[in-house]
C-alpha cells in the first residue's frame, strides 16, 4: 500500500504534464520565472561581495580555511599522500575484516558522487567566464581543498551513530552536535539544524536540478530542441525507481559504468592533448598568464580568481560536508585512515580530471582571441569569453572534445547523463541523511523526501542554466559556511587523532599485514 | 604428524561429496578436517551509498546465516562419526582465500569438488578447481 501512494502522486504528475504538453515552452518559462524570482535573494546573500570589492565572502572563507588545515595539519596533503595511497590499496586492512566496506569501496563511493557534470560543465562555466587562468585557481584549490576534505572526513568517521542494527549515519549534522558536546562549546545542535537544512537545499540543487539540467542540455545538443520538462519527467522516473521502487540494480549498474566512463573521459582528452602536443607549452603559459593578468576576461584576474576557486569548491565538496557523509560508513577502527584516504578525492577529481577538461578546451582553441593583443574577446553582454559557436556549459565541453574527436559528443551525452544519474543517486543520500536527522528515521519521513527530490528534477531539466547554477551553488557553499565554523572548532580534536596515529605508525604499532 | 584436510565447502552436491571424500579419508588415516567456507567478496567492487551503510549489518547476517545453516548441521554429524572437525567462514577470492587457510593452518591436504560444468563464464574467468591445481601451497584432490 506505501508503494502504491508516491505512485499515485508520480502518475497524477505525469498526466497533468501531458495535458499541458501542448504549451511545453511555456512550461519551461513559467518554471523558470518562479524558481529565479524565488531563490534570488538566497543567492545574494551568499554572494554578497566583501565591502568595497568585487570578491565573493564566501569563496575567502573557502580559501582561507583550506589554508588554515593546510598550515594547521603541516601540509597534511603531501606528507600523508603515501600512505593514503597504501590505506587504499589495502596493505593495513586486516584480512579478518574482509567483507566490511574497504577504504576503497569507500573512496570509490564518494568519488562518483563528486566526479560528476562539476568535471565537464562546471570547469567549461568557469574557463569561459574566467579564461584559462581560472585553471590556475581551480588547481591550487583542489591542492588546499584536500587538507579539508582531510579534517571532515576523519571527524565525519569519529563521530558518526552506529545502531543496533549494524547500520551507521554519519556527518557534519552529528560531529556538530557530539563533537561541540564533547569540548563544551555550545551552539553544535543549531549549527547542525542549521546544516541539514542547507544539504536538503544542496542536494536538490547542486546534486540534482544542475544535473538534470545539464544532462537535458547535453541531450538537445546530440538530439537538437525539445523541451526540458520531458527529460525531467524521465530522469525523474528513473530516480524514483531506484531511490524509491529500490531498483537496486540500476544503480549497480551506473556504479560500475561510472568509473569506466572516467576512465575512457581521462583517457580520450588524454589523447587530445596529445595529438596537440606542439600547443601543450603554450597552453600552460595562457594557464600562468591568465592567472595573474586575466587575460582581458571579465573582472581581470580576479575574475578568473573567483570563477576557478568557485568550480573548485564547487566540484570536489571539500569543505562541503557532504563528503564526511559518504565516508562515515567505512570500517575501521582509526578515524584518521577515512580522512587520509579522503585527501585522494579533490586530487582526482580537481587537479587530474577537472584539468583535463581545462586543458582539452583551451588546447583546442574554443574561446576567441584577439591575436593583436592576445587578450580574450568578450560576448555581446560582456560576461563570458566568446566561444567558437557561441556555447557555454557543458556544451563547450562537448565541442572542444569533438573538434578533435568527431563522434565524442555521443561518448560525452552517455558520460554526463551516466554521471548525472550516479552524483543525483549520491545527492539523494546526502539529502537523505540531512532529512532524517532533522525529522527522524522513518520510512514516512524518508519517502517524503524521495518524492520531492524526484520532482525537483523535472524543476532542474526545465529551468534555464543562470538561475540553477546561482542556487545550486549558494545551496552548496552555505552547507560549507556551517560546516567550516564545526570543522574551526573541532580541528584540535583531529590533531590529536593525527599525531596520536602518526607516531604509533612510525613506532611500528601499526603494521602493514601484506 | 598427522594429516590435515582442508575441505572447500559451499553447500552444493559437489561440496558434499568432496567432504565425505574428505571424511572417509580422515577417518582412515586418523586426520582432522578444516571445512572452509568462502563468500565471494573484492575489496575493489563498487557500492551504493546504501549498500555502504549497511555492509556491516548485512555482513554479521551473511556470516550468521552460513554458520547456522552450513557449518552447525556438518559438525554435529561429522564429529558423531569420530572425526576431529573445525569450521572457518571467510570473505575473499575462493581459490586464494583456499590457499591462504591452508598454508596458515598448516593443512596437509586440500579437497575440493567441482561441478564438470565449464560454462562462459568458467571458460573466461577460469574455475576455482582449475585455479587451485595451479597454485596449491599442498596437494589437492578435487572430487568430480
């Protein structure tokens, strides 16, 4: 009977979309008109500029947070790169414990949930806003991001709740709560409330209508115009199937195809830079140039600053908190292996594969120079770098691949539809988690929230690209504003952690087992 | 020193009548027998959030249900017959994880059945027996 009811609500959906599909535009626009006139000034507020300057608050939180673990922890990223690469092949796993949920399982989890369409549309938003220089920017991020990714993931594991049934939650709302607890400060549940309303608000953003909306725009691209709402309604059929009809296999399916999909994305803009070897030098200079000039991109190189530091954050989620979710599940009995083995993520996702797509698109020659002055030529509205073919989002993406590779664009429809599927699959759970903790565990509780995140993804495929990425954005960097302030007051808890395993692994106490 | 067999066991027709092969053999040589049963599990396969949250539950069941309804019925009989038994539930790759209980418990002697059905997959992924006779720490006799 439970299942018979969101069934019910889908089906009444879908025929009042049908009876309306003779004015499907307007559908689109009226979505449209609502979601921006409505989330206008949550976006504001979190990308209100510091007084007196054209830079974003939240992006300096961002840095200078990333910086402080990075000082903090003595640049954790590097010193702990090797042995979080052993934690993750297994030579410290005790073979007893086979069968738990391995670091790698672990990271692979959580790395489908971040690569994702941040990769391949949000890297071509930021280079065509920002210039190649925003690849600088996105770089270094990506390289601080990882020191906190580092500090939330441990915490993440050491506070999270296991039942009595075997099962764990756990996440920013609970080290919030137990970890404030634990050092006497207060303020840790209002902060965790505080956050669970965000990640909801994220997870229908970010990690749901920017997906569907770029997966729809990928589509019109390989199949030319149709309206969004139809690839909505699909998608949303889809994701209710798994996430609610508990299709498991679907999404087993999309999680194993997902790393395949990385592979042959890595290896084919791989292949293009290759075959554009002569350029590879000249590519970086613009890269280096970019950086500290701008390059004649709109805001000069702070420009290209903020839009790089922006996809950054905005790709690998660290300091989101989302990740300490995904994490929170792996079995061990050291909290600090999940945060070493978590430092790997902004790196694959951010220095290897976000470059990539940077690398691809400016290689190839997609945005327009003026060869007078080498700077960059500007669209009609001076917003973003003209492009060959005037295309933004993943659509740059697409082009830059199949100039030098005809067939591409279908590869990359599949890979971005695959990877929207599985980063909303992810969202869906983070949301989740947010969701129950603020109105308890449930099956009531949870399916509520199963069918509203379906319906936002029919919002996201219909609504056009600006106001879905300023919300989807907002919605995620407010998640961090929470999650940081936690991770400020907690970060003596994680030094402690570090320094005590530090020394009993050099000690030898903690041993390899092959 | 006497011997020690280490049966590969997972319930089918062919797994019991290795085990008897196993037990006969025992009971005339005056050996023990090691009955090891191995849940198929890599470390480097892809889950869903979902199936991450609740791996360790599912694992304490997956582990609960082998021991009650395999393990418990074979060591009651086999014990009965005279024979010294133990019983071991792993995780892992079944012909590796074979090997590594066998050269740990310093077993003798290793048995295990198969089931003559070279299908695709077998043709291409190979068969635990076929894996086995190339890599056995000690002899193996697989019982058709």
């Amino acid at each position: 009977m439970t299942r018979l009811v969101p069934t019910a609500v889908l089906a009444v959906f879908f025929t009042v979309f049908a009876a309306l599909s003779a004015s499907a535009q307007s559908i689109d626009e009226t979505i449209n008109g609502i979601f921006a006139s409505s989330t206008g000034w949550f976006v504001s507020l979190i990308f209100s500029n510091f007084p007196g300057t054209s830079f974003p608050w939240i992006v300096g939180w961002l840095v200078v947070a990333a910086t402080v673990f990075t000082v903090y922890f003595g640049v954790i990223q590097f010193r702990a790169f090797g042995h979080a690469i052993a934690l993750v092949k297994g030579d410290y796993s005790d073979p007893n414990d086979a069968g738990e949920v391995s670091h790698f399982q672990a990271l692979a989890t959580a790395l489908s949930g971040t690569v994702g369409l941040g990769n391949i549309a949000g890297v071509a938003v930021a280079i065509g806003i920002g210039g190649p220089g925003a690849t600088f920017w996105m770089i270094l991020a990506g390289l601080l991001g990882m020191a906190s990714k580092f500090t939330e993931c441990t915490l993440g594991v050491k506070y999270r709740n296991e039942y009595a049934n075997g099962t764990v939650s756990g996440g920013p709302m609970y080290y919030l709560t137990k970890g404030f607890a634990e050092r006497g400060v207060g303020g840790g549940r209002f902060l965790a409330i505080m956050f669970s309303i965000f990640c909801i608000l994220g997870a229908l953003g970010g990690g749901n209508m920017f997906q569907a909306n770029q997966a729809h725009a990928q589509l019109t691209n390989v199949f030319g115009e149709y309206p969004g709402w139809i690839t909505g309604v699909v998608f949303a059929g889809i994701v209710f199937a798994v996430i609610v009809g508990g299709l498991k296999s679907i999404a087993r399916v999309t999680e194993k195809v997902v790393p395949i999909m990385g592979v042959i994305y890595v290896g084919t803009a791989l292949i293009i830079i290759l075959m554009n070897y002569d350029k590879i030098g000249w590519a970086f200079g613009q890269i280096f140039a970019g950086a500290f000039t701008g390059l004649g991109v709109a805001g000069g190189f702070v420009g290209a600053l903020i839009q790089g530091f922006k996809r950054a954050a905005f790709s690998n989620e660290a300091g989101v908190g989302s990740a300490a979710i995904a994490h929170s599940a792996v079995r061990t009995k050291e909290p600090i292996t999940e945060g070493f083995v978590s430092l790997l993520e902004p790196l694959i996702d951010t220095v290897v594969v976000c470059t990539m797509t940077a690398l691809v698109i400016i290689i190839t020659g997609q945005l327009i120079s003026d060869p007078a002055t080498g700077n960059y030529l500007l669209n009609e509205a001076g917003t973003a770098i003209k492009t060959v073919g005037d295309t933004s989002g993943v659509a740059l993406t697409s082009a830059a691949f199949s100039s030098s590779i005809g067939g591409f664009k279908y590869i990359l429809a599949l890979a971005v539809i695959l990877f929207a599927f599985s980063t909303m699959i992810s969202w869906s759970y983070y949301g989740l988690k947010a969701w129950t903790y603020l109105f308890g565990e449930g099956k009531g509780q949870e399916l509520t929230f199963k069918v509203i995140f379906c319906l936002f993804v029919i919002i996201g495929a219909a609504a056009s690209l600006g106001p879905v990425i300023d919300f989807s954005d907002a919605a995620i960097f407010a998640m961090a504003v929470v999650n940081i302030i936690g991770l400020y007051v907690l970060m003596p808890i994680v030094k402690r952690e570090l320094n005590s395993y530090w020394s009993r692994l050099k000690s030898g106490e903690i041993k390899k087992f092959t | 020193m006497s011997e020690k067999f280490v049966v590969g066991y997972d319930g089918s027709d062919v797994a019991k009548r290795a085990l008897d092969f196993a037990v006969s053999r025992a009971t005339a040589q005056g050996g023990s027998i090691l009955i090891v049963h191995v849940l198929e599990w890599s470390p480097y396969s892809f889950l869903t959030p979902e199936e991450i949250e609740e791996r360790h539950a599912r694992r304490t069941e997956e582990l609960d249900r082998a021991e009650k309804a395999l393990m418990a019925p074979l060591k009651s009989t086999i014990a009965a017959a005279g024979v010294p038994v133990e019983t071991q539930i792993k995780y892992g790759h079944v012909a590796k994880t074979l090997c590594d209980v066998a050269k740990k418990e310093g077993a003798t002697q290793m048995v295990i059945g198969r089931d003559g059905d070279g299908g695709l997959s077998s043709r291409v992924f190979g068969s635990v027996a076929g894996s086995l006779v190339q890599v056995a720490p000690v002899p193996c006799t697989i019982v058709p």
